[in-house]
C-alpha cells in the first residue's frame, strides 16, 4: 500500500495531494508522531491535536514567505515533518539533533522562536507591521490554543491588533485544554462562543428556506438580517473578538481538514484582522492521549500499545514538595497554593482534593498569580506560588514591586529550577538565581536533598517575609546526606572538614560537591564541604573563615555563574582582599543552553564530577 508520507518530502509535495490523500496522510502522520514521541519522549496530545490544522495551514498559505507563529511552539512536531525534517524527528529533544519547539536556525519555515505561552500574536503584529512599514507582500498567521489566550500578553497584544487594521490572521486552537483544564473567565467565553456553530448553522437553514417563498421570501430575509444582532446576543452574549475589530470566523470542527481549509481560504479574503475559531481535541488518534490529554502533554518514552512509561517514575522534589505543603496546610488554615495552569506539574494534585477552598488555578498567568498572592498576604493569609523557575521570569515585576518592596510574606517556589533537560533553551531554569540575588528584602535558598526541601517549607511557612526556595526537576543526587542540621536565616552547613579546599555549593550541586570531595580525598587532597542553603542572606562569617583556613575555593551551582553563588562568594573575597586566594567557579557561562539529557549538558559545561576534580587537579599542579 502507498505510504503518503513517504513522498512528502516538503510543502510543494503536500500541496500535490488530492483531499483523500490529505485524509490518509493525517493518519499516517499521527501513527509516525505516536511512534516517535513513544522513543524520544516529548509533548504528545497537543500534537496530535492539531494535524488537520497544521496539513491545512501549508496547503492554505505560500509558506515560508507567508509567515505562521506558533504560540508554545511544543505542538510543531507535524509542523516539522511537513517542511522536511521527517528524517531528523529521531533526534528529537537529544543533544545535537531537532529541538521540540520552533528553532529559526533548524529551517526557514520556522519564522520565530517560541517556548512559552502568550508571545505569538505580539511577534505576528510585530511582523504584520514590518511588512507593511517595508510595504513588502505576504500573510501572517498567529496559532494560539485557548490555554494561552489567559496570559496578560496575549490580551494585551488581542487589543492592539485589534485596532491595527493591518491584515494578520489569529488562528485559536481551542481544545479545551492547556496543561491542566483550562479556567477561568475566557475559559466561559469560548464556551459561549462555541454555541455559533449552533446559530450559524440555523441561521444558513432559516434564510435558504426564506428565500424559496415567492415574492414575500426576500423581503423577510432582509427582516431576519434586521433581527440578526438580537439573535446574536441571544446566543452569544459580548461578542468579544468582533467588539475589539476581528472578522470573527467559526467556530468549526478543527479535526475536519475540509471545513479548516475552506474557513482558512475565507479569511485570506477578509482585510484587517481576521480571527479563526477552531475546535481540536487534544490527542486525536491516540486512545490512552484522548483519555488522558494531561498526561500525555508531555511524556517520557512510552510503551505504544499499553501508553505506559517505560521507566517508572520515581520521587520528585514536585511530589516531595506538594505532599509536605498538604501536611503544612492540615494544621495551618491560613495557607494556600496558588498555580498558574500546573497544578500537576508542581505537585498540587492532592493540595486542589483536599483544600478546594483554599487552592487557586488562575491560568497562564504568572504575572497575576503573584500579585494575587501579594494581596493576599497582605490580608493575612500565607501564599505559597510553585512555578518552574523559567516561567518565574515572567512575574519578574511582580515579585519585586508587589511581593518585595512591601517586604510581604509570600511563599515563592521555584520548581524546576536549574538544567531541565530535553525541553531546551526556553524551559532551562538557569537565571533565577542570578535575577532574584539583587532585590532587596528577598530571602533566597536552595536544597541539598528531599529531607531539606520539607525543612525549607516549615521555615518559610513560619518566616514573615518574602522567601524565594528553588528546587531542581527530577529526584536527589547519588550521594545520601545522613546530617540534616536545624535552618537557621543566613547559616550555611559543614558537611565535611578539611584543610586543603573549600569547597562551597548550593541546592542539587552540595551532591555533586561531596561526590568531588571524595574523589580528590583519593588524590591526596582533603576538602572541607560546605552547603550554603542560602544565596540571600548569605553565610560570610562562616564561610569566610573557611576560605581563610584553606586559600583554596571551589563553588559549584546550578545556574548562571553571573550574579549567583560564585559571584556572591567572589566578591566575598575581593571585599575582605583574601589576596591569594585560588578561585574555581563551576557553573553555566553567559549563554543559553540547548536541548540534551540533563548529565550531558553537565558534562559538556564542564559540571560532572570527573570533569571538576580533574580542572581543580590541573589549577592546583
């Protein structure tokens, strides 16, 4: 039998296809998106849901010169297959081969980097606009899913392109779903705008029905037309896109590649913006992803016919972190969690069964989701805000003007926080440190283990300001701490004395310190280990006295190397003029770092244990 996709090879091949070959190539191409993320792992239901989409798209628009902005961009896996990365889709999220989110270096088809959610209808106004300013000829098209339409950036640029006139497309995948089921105010928007297919529907029947009647048949059109807004408001109240300047078209089926071709064809026709409603089911063609689209949004290798995992996931800091918050919350009626669509993710799934009334979802918005907290802290209650630490960024204002400079007790959790892995430049977690370490009035720290991570909490919980606690994905290091000292604000803690080096490390990198120190323990070389737990404020006292004994120093993190704990631990040394004194600084230089397993990009940053003692043996001989 012919494989259709075999023969694609790029978009001039699709664009040959005939409608049924387009029907066919659809099922072959979730089968190969199946198999694939089954091997690689990876975000699977948002791809599977929008494959009629994205064959219509390319068949639709001259792409590359017409320009299509994916908002996440984690749905682009078909994306890719159709404009000739088929081949490469076996190095998906690995070191060194495709990354699983638009990449303008990967191909010319992929016109913006994208990797978090609310950016794209701001790039594709920005691109409209130099098209228009350079009076230059092409489409520009904006594919959002509902889920990122609750971010504040998204609203913002909703309402500037909406008054622009300029002719740009906004494409709303509405599927219900972001990670998490979906919430809020737009939430009961769309719902009330997905019943026009309803009025639409009766709407074309009423008028071919009308128009049949002679003579009178006519003129009672143009009565029904009169009647049409009333009609509308019936069944649509606040016809929200249309009030702020859209053509409004839909809402269709967004698994029909018909009905998406035809209404993508109409809004070529439209000027100035044109908003497409389209309704996809998140993990189309996948039973164990249509039941389950939170699970599958983004997996580990997985086994195809049975949908589990092939490895089993062990204990996280997620999970260590939301069950002691359910601990905390039983005897501490003033505490409650917020998160900004990842209640799973961050380990709130039992904290959302236990305290409906005390937990709060408020969709992609990072922004809102700590200032909401600042007002609640401010009326007595004790947030506790668990975002990825490279979405933290997003609420940067946020925590210093709303949380710091009222120096106001909110519980501010960075999970995720440091190197994440296959997920790439966007969802590393590297700057937090380096960002949060200059704003006055904000505590800062990091656990060596799960054990410390709980006693964190319990400090935070009684601390009666802002506190910021960063933790890595994943579980604990190899080594196992048995010493456990009482946190005390600003003390570090001696895990290991020696005389010849100190070595200083924070959160997951104290493992890392310990594994080096009983390496260069078999080289003759006794280090003294100390975890610092705080970045702010930070332990001079103790530690300097250290450096002193040893005039040796070798910090290791987690982060950037600018403005974090090596930063902190030099200037240390510059201030007190420890002249002398040899520095080693283990962490990530002034650059982003791509996609690969979390031990080979410490490997390849020079962040492994081998890799340390033996830079430290070379500095010392």
């Amino acid at each position: 039998m012919d494989n259709i996709l075999d023969r694609i090879t790029g978009v001039e091949d699709l664009r040959k296809l005939t409608y049924n070959e387009k029907l066919k190539l659809a099922e072959e191409l979730r089968e190969f998106v199946v198999d694939t993320v089954s091997k690689t792992g990876g975000h699977l239901a948002s791809n599977l849901g929008v494959v009629e989409l994205t064959i219509a798209l390319h068949s639709v628009f001259n792409t590359p010169k017409d320009k299509i902005i994916w908002d996440v961009g984690h749905q682009t896996y078909v994306h890719k297959i159709l404009t000739g990365r088929k081949d490469e889709m076996k190095t998906l999220r690995q070191l060194n081969g495709i990354s699983g989110f638009p990449k303008t270096t990967e191909s010319e088809f992929d016109c913006f980097n994208t990797g978090h959610s609310s950016t794209s209808i701001s790039a594709a106004l920005g691109m409209a606009r130099a098209r228009d300013v350079l009076k230059e000829d092409y489409r520009v098209v904006a594919v959002i899913g509902d889920g990122s339409l609750t971010g504040g950036m998204a609203e913002e640029a909703l309402n500037d392109a909406g008054a622009s006139n300029s002719n740009i497309t906004v494409i709303l995948n509405d599927n219900e779903m972001s990670i998490s089921k979906n919430v809020g105010g737009v939430t009961l928007l769309l719902g009330k705008m997905r019943t026009k297919k309803l009025y639409t529907a009766t709407n074309k029947r009423v008028k071919s029905r009308l128009n049949k009647i002679p003579k009178i048949g006519p003129k009672l059109v143009k009565l029904t037309s009169r009647l049409k807004n009333g009609i509308k408001q019936m069944f649509i109240p606040k016809m929200y896109f249309e009030d702020i300047g859209y053509t409004y078209l839909g809402p269709i089926n967004g698994n029909n590649l018909e009905e998406v071709e035809k209404i993508l064809e109409q809004s070529k026709r439209c000027d100035g913006p044109v908003l497409v409603h389209v309704v996809t089911k998140k993990g189309k063609g996948y039973m164990p992803a249509e039941k389950n689209p939170s699970k599958f949004h983004s997996t580990s290798a997985f086994n195809v016919k049975t949908g589990k995992a092939l490895k089993s996931k062990g204990k996280d800091y997620s999970k260590v972190f939301g069950d002691k918050l359910v601990k905390i919350a039983k005897d501490n009626d003033k505490v409650v969690a917020i998160t900004a669509a990842m209640a799973d993710g961050t380990g709130l799934t039992e904290f959302r069964t236990r305290f409906q009334n005390r937990f709060f979802d408020v969709g992609i918005a990072e922004q809102h989701a700590i200032g909401m907290a600042a007002g609640m802290a401010k009326n007595g209650l004790i947030p506790v805000v668990p975002i990825y630490s490279s979405f933290y960024q997003r609420a940067y204002d946020q925590v210093i003007h709303d949380v710091c400079m009222q120096n106001i007790h909110v519980v501010m959790c960075a999970d995720r926080a440091g190197i994440v892995g296959n997920d790439g430049e966007t969802h590393q977690g590297l700057t937090d440190m380096a960002a949060l370490s200059i704003v006055p009035n904000l505590t800062i720290m990091a656990p060596k283990d799960f054990i410390e991570l709980e006693q964190m909490l319990d400090f935070a919980i009684d601390y009666r300001f802002p506190i910021f606690i960063r933790y890595p994905r994943g579980g604990e290091g190899d080594f196992k701490f048995e010493k456990h000292e009482k946190i005390k604000l600003g003390t570090s803690e001696v895990l290991k004395n020696g005389s010849d080096v100190t070595i200083i490390a924070i959160g997951k990198m104290v493992s890392r310190a310990m594994e080096v120190a009983i390496e260069l323990e078999k080289k003759g070389v006794n280090a003294e280990v100390i975890n610092a737990r705080f970045l702010k404020p930070f332990d001079d006292e103790n530690i300097l006295n250290s450096i002193k004994s040893t005039k040796n120093v070798i910090t290791i993190e987690d982060g950037l190397l600018r403005g974090g704990l090596s930063t902190t631990i030099n200037e240390m040394i510059v201030k007190n003029n420890l002249v002398g004194t040899k520095i080693q600084n283990f962490g990530y230089d002034d650059k982003y770092v791509k996609h690969g397993s979390v031990s080979e990009i410490e490997k390849l940053n020079g962040l492994d244990t081998q890799s340390i003692v033996d830079k430290w043996m070379e500095k010392d001989g």
